[in-house]
C-alpha cells in the first residue's frame, strides 16, 4: 500500500452490521467503500447488493489498490453484485514509480485491472499521488490516457503526498504546482482553469480543493470564436477519439452519473502550519469515524486519532472533537 497512507497500517474492522447501519443513515448519493484495503472484506459483495437493494438512489463506489481487480473473475463478481463505480490507486506506468510509492511493482496489476474495468464497463476514477522528483512527469500521460479512455474513465483524483509515512521536509508539492501540471497537461492557462473551477459554488468552499471539467473549460475556450461550436467538437475529437465525441454530442440528455465526461479534481493535503480548522469543516467530502459517526473528512480523521490514543487520555476528552 502507499507510504504515504493517512490511515493506521492496523485499526479494528468493523462488523457488516455496523456498516449496514452506516449506509443506512448516510445522507450522501455517492457510498465509498474504502480501507485500508476493502478487497480483503470477505463480506463487500454483500455490503454492495445490500446498498443496491436497499437504497437504489446512492451508487457505490470501491476505493482499492487494484490488485484483486487484475482477477477477471473477481470484477465480473463485484459487478453482478451491483458495484458501479471504482476509484483506482494509478500513480504512473513505471515501474520504479509503483515500487516507490507502494513498495513493490504493482504496474502489472494495474493495467490488467483497468482491462477488466473497461471489459465490465465500470465507471472508474484514477487516483494519482504525486510524489516530489518520483512521478511528476508522468501525469500528462497519465492524462491522456484517462481522457482517450473516457468510455470508462470519468476523472483523475490528484494528490499531493501527506506529511506522515515516509515524507521528508522539503518534498511538499502545493497546490499550485498541481495546477501548473494540469495546466500543462490540457494547454488551459491558470486564468481559464480558475474561471472554470467547479468548486466555486456553495458546495465547496475550502481552498485546498479544485475541480476542473476539461469539457466544460473546452467549451467557454471556444464559445467567444468564430465558428466556436465546430472548433469545439474537433478539438472533443482530437481529444477522445471520434466515437466517443459522436457519443458525448448526441448523448446531453442523461443523467450526468452515466453522461461521458472527464474532470480532475486537485486536493493539496493541509499542514500542521497551513490549516483552517473551520474551513475543514466544510470540505464536501465526509469519512466514518471507528465508532460508526459520519464527519467531515478532517474532523473524523482527527477523531479517529484521539480515539487511538484514548488510554492516554480521559475518555470524555477522547470522544469530544
């Protein structure tokens, strides 16, 4: 697993009901099933046909290294079961990047698993952690191979390696150096990807967080040309190949979970020095805590720390964030 993991190698896992009843008071459409590494659950099949079954409105989604997913057995499993969507840890096509990164060369892995990804025609994020000198330079192709392949893959999770694990002072890559990597990788200016941040609405509000629709950025890029329609679609084209832009053109009416696009989301992990404690609290995206609570992903974190480390404090302190 990554090095860089912000979660204990070791926690208690908890029982299947206990997660039944997390999904079941979950307010959000979109149920993560995440780890340390979920695959290793004996029992996610089930979790993931009792959310199907039981609230056929939220999607599930598998956050996992991949490598039980390069078993063409083990997707079409997870697929039948009602699984819809996979974020991938995806950190670059080298070799030497993935013994970095994960201590041993999962590349092999990888790529079957995205095979069998698009085979089972499940919708699939790849998840890149950027590590400083290791794999900057492997982003752009990692872009272009996700928007080539916009039949099953919708978005590129961008990261910047947390301060825990093996992290050194002075391998901190800010939010800005992502920037100037997407920027780099499309040919959109920092001045057009941030009049086209989608986190600019009253959903997000922190300021380590960035997303950016490549289609949409495309789209306000050519609307002011002559022209500016058709120089769009040919540039759709070059992009993501003909049939998929035939696809996207006549396709505008689906509901957007399914609708072909391709974002990259940016998040710069905050520091000890740079971190508002208020603004993290309204980061968009929640996380369990060990005892079953639903947080704002930085406040559950923080909990689960505390929680940790409860013998060494008194137990009503533990439990207050």
């Amino acid at each position: 697993n990554c090095q860089w993991c912000y979660l204990p190698k070791e926690s208690a896992q908890p029982g299947i009901q206990l997660l039944k009843n997390i999904i079941d008071n979950c307010h959000h459409r979109y149920v993560v099933f995440s780890g340390g590494e979920p695959t290793l659950r004996e029992d996610l099949c089930e979790l993931i046909a009792y959310m199907r079954k039981e609230h056929p409105d939220k999607f599930s989604v598998l956050l996992t290294n991949g490598v039980k997913l390069a078993d063409e057995s083990y997707v079409k499993r997870l697929k039948e079961f009602g699984l819809q969507y996979v974020i991938l840890s995806f950190n670059g096509f080298r070799k030497e990047t993935h013994q970095y990164i994960s201590g041993k060369d999962l590349a092999g892995y990888k790529l079957q698993a995205l095979k069998n990804l698009k085979k089972f025609r499940l919708w699939t994020i790849l998840s890149m952690t950027l590590a400083k000198g290791i794999n900057e330079d492997e982003f752009i192709e990692v872009y272009r191979f996700g928007i080539r392949n916009i039949n099953f893959i919708r978005q590129i999770r961008l990261r910047n390696v947390s301060e825990i694990g093996v992290y050194k002072e002075g391998e901190h890559i800010y939010l800005s150096d992502m920037l100037k990597l997407v920027s780099k990788a499309t040919s959109f200016s920092i001045v057009e990807m941030a009049h086209n941040n989608s986190t600019g609405n009253s959903v997000f509000k922190t300021g380590n967080y960035f997303v950016l629709d490549v289609f949409e950025t495309l789209k306000h890029k050519h609307k002011s040309l002559l022209f500016g329609s058709l120089r769009y679609w040919i540039a759709v084209a070059k992009l993501t190949g003909v049939i998929n832009a035939f696809r996207m053109r006549f396709e505008p009416s689906r509901p957007i979970e399914t609708r072909l696009m391709f974002r990259i989301e940016i998040f710069a992990w905050p520091t000890p020095s740079n971190i508002d404690l208020e603004e993290s609290r309204l980061f968009c995206i929640d996380h369990v805590t060990n005892d079953g609570q639903i947080l704002p992903f930085w406040e559950a974190l923080y909990r689960n720390d505390r929680l940790r480390t409860r013998k060494k404090i008194p137990i009503e302190e533990a439990l207050r964030v």
